[in-house]
C-alpha cells in the first residue's frame, strides 16, 4: 500500500518534472547534491537529458493511446490537472465544442442546458467533475450563432490521487442525427397518435385473445368508459356478453393472417356495424396483434332500406294515377310504363316495354307524334297538347329529362283522360249562364233589400221609383225590358214603358187584399223559355219583389199604428202619478217619468244616466240587492218596498214592480214602476207607535193594581191594632174609597186588553 503511494507520488512528480525546462531541473539536481565535480555534472546532465526524452516519449503515446481509445468509443474528451487546467485535449482546442466546454465560448459559442437556459461557467462539467460531482450521459446544446445547434452527451469524472481530486476527465458524444432522429420519431408519432385519436370510426388495439389494449376517442366515446375501465378486458364483455360475436372479423383475421370485413347488427348499439380486423405480424409471421376498425354504417343500410323502399313507392306512385304514364328514350323507344298505360294498350309491361310507341298509331298520327318528340329532344322543352284517340280526348305532356351535360336522354309522357272534362265543360258553360243569371236575380234583390232599408223612414213613393228601375237589369235580356208598379192608383214605370205581348206580372198583396201589381214587359220578341220568352227562376223573382213590396207597405202601417201607439203610451207614462223608469246595466237610468220630480225632487234630466243604487237608503241596499239577484235570473220583482233619498236629503219609501228586459237571451235591464207609499208608511209606524204604547199601558195598569193592593193591606192591618174605634173606620173608609179606584183601573186594564185583541183579529194591529 506504501509502495503504491508512493509510485503514485512519483508519477506525480515526474509528470511536474516533464514540464521543467532542462536548466531547471539540473538546477533542482545540484541543489539538492553535494557539489559535484564538472565530470559528474557532465553525466548528470546526460542523464537528465535522456530521462526528459524518454518521459516525453512516453506523454506522446499515452495520449496517442487515450485519443485512440476515446475515438475507438465514438468520444472525444479533456483531461484537466487539480487547477482546472485542460491539460489534455482529443481534438484539439479549436474544436467548437471543446471551446464551449472549456469555457472559451468566442464568437458567440456557448453551451445551454435542454430546456434553453445557458451553462454559467462555474457549472461547467468539468469544474463540477474537479467539484467531485460525476456526470454520466448529460445532455448540452451547443449554439455558435450561425451553423445548427449540436446536441452532445457529456460524462465528466473526477480523478482521485490518494484521496484527493488531482483532476478530471471529460468526454463527450455528438448525438445532433440522434436528437434529430428521435425529435421527427415524436413528432411521427404525435402526429400518428392524433390522427389515431382523431379518425371519426371506431379503432381498437387489441390482441389475438380479443383482449383490448387501448381504443381511440371515437371508441371509448362509443361504449361511455374510460380508458383505465376497458384495458384488459375483452371486446365482447365492454357491450355485456360473455363469449364472441358468432361473426367475427378478429377470428377470421387470426386465422387466415390477412386483413378480413364483417358486417353485422349490433343490437347493444343500435347500429349497423362495418368491422375490419388487420393483423399485425411478429418476425415469426404469427399474429402479434389485431387493429380493428369499425365503420358505422347504419346510415348507408338505412339509405339500401329506403332505396328499396323508395323503389317500390316510386312503383306505387307510377301506378297510383289515372294517367298513362309512359318513359321513351331519344327514338319513342318505351323504357317504362304503368298499370294504365298497359290496360289503355291492352297489352302486358313485358310485351311494350322495348317497343316503339308510334307502331301503336296510324302513319299519319304516328309521325306527329315523331315530330313533337323531336322537338322536346332538340328544344329541352316540355310540350303539351290535346289529343283525340279512338273516340277520347287526352291531354298530353311531353317532358324531358336530361343528363349532367344537358343532353336530353329521356322524356316522360303523361297522358290524361280529359273526356268527361271536354263533355263537362259544355255543361259548365251552361251552368255558368245559368248562375250569372242568378247572380243578376240576386244582385235586383240586395238593391230592393237596400232601397227598402234607406228609405225605411221616408215615403213610399220613393222606394217604387227606384224598385222600378233597377228592375230590369235581373232579367236575362236586361237591355230590351221594361216594368212598371202600380199600386192604389199610382203608377211607377220606367221610361218607354210599353205593356207587350212578352209581360209577365206579379200582384201586389197587403193584409191578404191585392192592392197593386208589379209588371216586366220585353219590348221586342224573344226565345220560348219556361214562361213564354221568360225563365222560370224570373218568375220568381217577381213574386219576390211583390211580396218584398207588400210586407214593406204593411210594414209602414205597422209604423203608423206604432208611433200613435206610442205617442198614447208616452202621454200615459207622462200623466202617471207612479214614478216610471227603465234602467241598463250598462248605461243606468234610460227613462223615467216627471213623476221623479213630485216624488224624489229630481227632474228627468238630473237623474238620466245615473245608477239607481246612488239613490237607495243603506238600509233598504241588502232587499234590493235581493230584487237584482231575482232580476238577473229573469224573474219579476212584485211589492218591493225600498227607501230612497229626495234630493233635499230627506226619505220616501217607495214600493217597486220589477220586470226584467230581456235580449238575446240575457238579460240586459229593467222596467219599474215605483209607487210612492210614503205616508202609508207614516201612517203604519204611527199606528204601531200607539200599539206599542197601549202594550205598555196595560202592562202598567197590571203593575200600579199590584203595587197599591199590597200597601193597602198593610196599612188596613196596621189599623186593627189601634184602640181608637174612630180612626181605625176612618182607615177602613179610605181604604175601601181607594180599593173601588183600583176596581176601575182593573176595568180599563180588562177593557184595553179586549180593545188590543179585536185590533189584532181583523189584522188592524
């Protein structure tokens, strides 16, 4: 162990010496001998000579053998001393990267840590190798301004001489084409990673057992789980079953090793599933795993489902009209046709589809057709015309269909049995004349209805003038008619009026008595209709206007006798001693007769509008409220006694006959007669004051016997005591004087009681 320290110290030592200048070194030597003769310092000269060139020797290949080794290892490295001097550098000290790990970054060289921040020069790697620190694989970046950043690995030692740190060894390891490499390996796999977890299908991982490893975003969206809850588990149990799918694309990709395609229902989803399994090989060409993909084409068997559904509608509706309906190509040739057109050619689908259809016509009719299917084809146009076949009308449309370029491949022909339509619409024209006819009668009877009503309050003279004249325009021949009303005398005719042959007339009836007649006269000939040249439906409209005229004449008498009716009624309800009123819901007091102001102090004026409960005495609201109850259900009010305010403040009782006034089913106001019972009324509480005050007096009568009897007795008993015969008569005499008052008191008592009671026999109480 002493030996080694010591054969370290003097490597130690030597390496001091081999960098001594020769001078020196002999120097040292004579310093520390005995002075030597000029022989012996001739030799040792030599000596030390041959000793510095063979240690220099020997430096060179060490580090010839150390660049060898560090290059052997793909490194380069640098040895520093105690004092973080670079004693030894592989590649030179003009290598940019030996420049930034010694700390001589010029030039703007200099050395980051990965994440950017730069290398402060006491964190060197190696001052921190000297510092005892060892680094294994550190990764630097190396920035010089201009070329590309170098990436290298470094490793730094520490060299430790007995125990203490006499150096450090740094190497380093360009890996730039690894960082490279593994950076565009990430990023090949971000990006394979993102376009995995964004493909819209379903994609699992899994292995040959069906157990899933890992699926895409689609996928665990799919079955609702996340990822930690579908590691590990087969395919088949994350939709709840126990064994595979009986059809399954795996399988069948496990054992034929090659890329296979099911479709299938999935009832757990719903949804029609495109499953494709792809396996993937070991380097034994045995399946290692298994990428499914699953396509939801749900949509796509539900477009095949309605396709085929669209197909047979599309044949339902080809069927469906009454039309014939017929598909040709460019030359008439028939592609299609429906049910009509087969039963209209009498001939079956398979027989005509394939044939032309002018063979079908005549030379002549057949190229007519040719002509217009040419130029539907040249034109794009539809065409349509009217056609005649074997006796039948039809209207036909010749409609192209065209492809993407525009060229006309097809045309549709629609051919619509229009004969019943061509034999109506001769009856239609027929119809139409007869209801402009109708029209015209009904226009002359809304003018009659219109010229009663305006001039339902004037004459009648005016309402026959205008009758007259718009008479004739009901009429089928309005230009060549003439009329006339005559009624009591009186002749209303239009100008040029001529009675003719061609008349026809209507009387005029009145309280079934004939008191006019109302004439149509043709002046000129005209066709037989239903009634010589005139129609049945004019006649009556004749009738018509004469009873109009009769119920209007009747009706102006009815307001004759009305108005004196009323005119009578009105004096009446004026002369009325009762106070006579109508009043609405809506709108209060209507009427009410000048009886108000002899009983209430009010003129008519001052009360018109008004509510009748303003006038009613709080205590007498809770009875009317009940008449207004039995009002409003439609029933009359008899006998209703209510107190009102006189306008001077002061009451009158007043006793009220209620009727209701009915419209429309509902009842709307009401009629009252109110009668003035004031003074009766006066008259009932005075008597019934005296009534009560006879009560009282024959209670009191019955009281006053009671109360003097009882003294009386007393005071006569007191007088047997005396012993004067004298005064105890003259007592007694008293007494008895005052006991025959009491005997009368007790006859009026008797009396009053008997008056009291024949009072309230004959209800006179």
């Amino acid at each position: 162990m002493q030996k080694t320290e010591q054969c370290q110290k003097g490597r130690c030592y030597m390496d001091n010496l081999r960098n001594e200048p020769l001078d020196r070194l002999q120097q040292l030597i004579q310093d520390a001998l005995p002075t030597p003769n000029s022989q012996l310092q001739e030799r040792l000269k030599a000596g030390i000579e041959a000793l510095l060139a063979e240690n220099r020797d020997l430096a060179a290949r060490a580090e010839r053998e150390h660049n060898a080794l560090l290059a052997a290892i793909g490194r380069r490295g640098i040895v520093y001393d105690a004092a973080g001097k670079a004693i030894v550098v592989s590649s030179g000290e003009g290598d940019r990267v030996a420049r930034a790990l010694l700390g001589r970054g010029e030039g703007g060289t200099a050395l980051y840590y990965p994440d950017g921040n730069p290398v402060r020069p006491e964190d060197l790697p190696g001052r921190r190798a000297i510092g005892g620190e060892q680094l294994i694989d550190v990764r630097f970046i190396l920035h010089d301004g201009q070329a590309e950043e170098i990436y290298i690995s470094v490793s730094a030692t520490p060299i430790v001489t007995g125990g203490t740190i006499s150096g450090a060894v740094v190497t380093w390891l360009d890996v730039t084409e690894e960082e490279r490499t593994r950076r565009r390996v990430e990023e090949m796999n971000r990006l394979l990673e993102g376009l995995f977890e964004s493909l819209g299908d379903i994609v699992a991982v899994q292995l040959p057992d069906h157990t899933i490893l890992r699926y895409n975003r689609t996928g665990y969206e799919l079955i609702g789980m996340r990822p930690e809850e579908v590691r590990g588990r087969k395919c088949y149990e994350l939709i709840g079953r126990t064994a595979p799918c009986t059809v399954c694309a795996t399988a069948h990709a496990v054992v034929s090793r090659k890329r296979e395609v099911v479709e299938k229902f999935v009832p757990e989803f719903g949804r029609y599933l495109e499953c494709r399994s792809s396996p993937i090989l070991d380097e034994n060409g045995e399946v290692a795993f298994i990428v499914e993909q699953l396509y939801d084409v749900t949509d796509r068997k539900r477009a095949e489902d309605e396709l085929r559904e669209s197909e047979a509608t599309a044949r339902a509706l080809l069927n469906a009209p009454s039309e014939m309906i017929i598909l040709l190509d460019r030359t008439g040739r028939l592609i299609e046709v429906n049910e009509t057109a087969t039963r209209r050619f009498a001939r079956s689908r398979e027989d005509l589809i394939g044939r032309s259809l002018f063979e079908f016509f005549p030379p002549d009719e057949a190229a007519v057709y040719v002509a217009r299917l040419g130029e539907v084809v040249a034109s794009g146009r539809p065409a349509r015309f009217e056609d005649a076949w074997e006796g039948r009308f039809y209207d036909v449309i010749l409609y192209p269909a065209a492809d993407e370029r525009g060229n006309v491949v097809r045309v549709a022909a629609v051919a619509r049995d229009v004969t019943g339509k061509k034999r109506g619409e001769d009856a239609l024209r027929k119809r139409t004349h007869d209801l402009n006819e109708r029209v015209k009668e009904l226009s002359v009877l809304y003018e009659v209805s219109r010229i009663i009503e305006r001039h339902s309050k004037s004459s009648l003279d005016e309402i026959f003038r205008e009758v007259v004249r718009v008479l004739p325009s009901g009429w089928e021949f309005p230009e060549n008619a003439v009329a006339r009303i005559t009624v009591q005398g009186r002749r209303f005719a239009t100008e040029h009026f001529e009675e003719t042959p061609w008349r026809q007339a209507s009387p005029i009836v009145v309280l079934g008595e004939t008191v006019g007649m109302v004439e149509v006269c043709y002046l000129h000939e005209r066709p037989e209709r239903d009634e010589g040249p005139f129609l049945a439906e004019e006649r009556a409209l004749l009738d018509i206007v004469a009873g109009r005229l009769g119920g209007t004449i009747e009706r102006f008498q009815a307001w004759d006798s009305l108005e004196k009716s009323e005119s009578q009624f009105r004096e009446i309800m004026q002369q009325s001693f009762d106070m006579i009123y109508t009043c609405y819901k809506e709108g209060g007091i209507a009427y009410i007769s000048p009886a108000v102001t002899r009983i209430l102090g009010y003129t008519p004026d001052e009360v018109l509008g008004r509510k009748c409960r303003d006038f009613i005495v709080p205590a007498s609201l809770s009875a009317w409220e009940e008449g207004r109850k039995k009002i409003a259900r439609g029933e009359p009010v008899e006998g209703l006694e209510v107190e009102f305010y006189r306008k001077d403040g002061s009451v009158a009782f007043l006793e009220l006959n209620e009727s209701p006034i009915v419209r429309d089913r509902s009842v709307i106001g009401v009629h009252v007669v109110g009668r003035d019972v004031t003074e009766r009324k006066q008259n009932e509480q005075l008597r019934q004051h005296a009534f009560e005050q006879i009560e009282r007096n024959i209670e009191q009568f019955a009281i006053l016997g009671d109360h003097i009897r009882q003294p009386l007795q007393v005071i006569l008993g007191m007088s047997e005591l005396l012993d004067e015969e004298m005064a105890t008569g003259k007592i007694r005499e008293q007494v008895a004087r005052i006991n025959g008052y009491i005997a009368e008191l007790d006859r009026g008592w008797i009396e009053s009681r008997q008056v009291r009671e024949f009072l309230r026999r004959y209800d006179l109480a």
